[in-house]
C-alpha cells in the first residue's frame, strides 16, 4: 500500500507541480507500467524457477519409473513362467490322475482274480481233502479186501483143506 501512497502523492505533487492533471497521469500511468513490468519479470523468474523445478521432478520421476517398467516387465514374465508351469503342473496332475484311474482299475481286476484264484484253491483244497478221504476209504476198503482175501484163501484153499482134513482123520 506504501508504494500506491507514494504514486499518488508523486502524482498530486507532480499535478501542482506540472500545473495540470494531464502531466501527472502521465507520470503515474509510467510509473504504473513500470511496477507492472517488474511484477510480471519476478512472476516470470519464479514461474522459470517453477519451470527448472518442475523439468528437475519430470527428470526424476521418469527415473524412478524406468526401473518401475523394468520391475513390472520382469514381473511380467515371472506371471508368465508361472502360468506356463502351472498348465504344465496341470497336465502332469491330470496324466497322474489318468495314470491313478488307471492303475485302480488294474489293482480292481487284479484283486478279482486274487478272489477268484482263491476261490479256486478253496474249492482245490476241498476236491483233495475229498480225495485224500477217498484215497483213505479206497486204502480201508483195500485192506479189508485183502484181508478177506486171504481168509478166503485160507478157507477156500484147497490143499489146505486137504492138510485139514487129513489132521482131522489122524
């Protein structure tokens, strides 16, 4: 405000001075224009310093945002590799889970025939258990065959007879 005070006393004096009011709004218009000069240079360095300040933070943030990129380009074919391994992990699950029907079925079939072998030898064991009683009744039946065989020989034996019959007459 000092310096409006000053213009327009510098202007009132001028105005008495000049003898006229035309003379000092000359003078203010001048000094005005002057003021008004110096204010937009100050305005025009600071918006340069701003201009410097701001080209300086451009500077640094695109280096700050080149190895930003470079972490997410990395980071890009980290997602990738990781994709591709985890379809190849989802191939190899889904082989392994074929592979798993598989050999369950084969364990399915193989227990079946263990049952059915089993089954078998039972009924094996059981058809020799018979066979061995068979054997075992056939051996009895032998050995009562040749017993009674040889009773009668013995009976029936002709020259025996005779021998008993020719102790009895003595």
């Amino acid at each position: 405000m000092s310096g409006v005070v000053r213009a327009v006393r510098y202007v009132g004096q001028s105005a008495v001075l000049a003898g006229g009011t035309f003379v000092g709004l000359c003078y203010f218009t001048m000094w005005n224009a002057d003021q008004r000069v110096k204010a937009i240079d100050v305005e025009v360095r600071e918006a340069g310093r701003a201009v410097t300040a701001a080209e300086q933070e451009l500077e640094r943030a695109v280096k700050a945002v080149e190895p930003l990129k470079a972490k997410e380009t990395a980071m890009a074919a980290k997602v990738d590799d990781v994709k591709v391994n985890l379809r190849k992990a989802e191939e190899q699950v889904a082989k392994i889970k074929t592979t798993l029907s598989d050999y369950t079925r084969q364990l399915e079939d193989r227990r079946q025939d263990v049952k059915q072998q089993l089954e078998k030898v039972s009924l094996l064991q059981r058809m020799k258990d018979l066979k061995i009683q068979n054997v075992s009744v056939a051996k009895e039946a032998l050995s009562a065959a040749q017993k009674e065989a040889i009773n009668t020989r013995t009976e029936f034996d002709p020259v025996k007879r005779l021998q008993v019959m020719a102790t009895s007459f003595k």
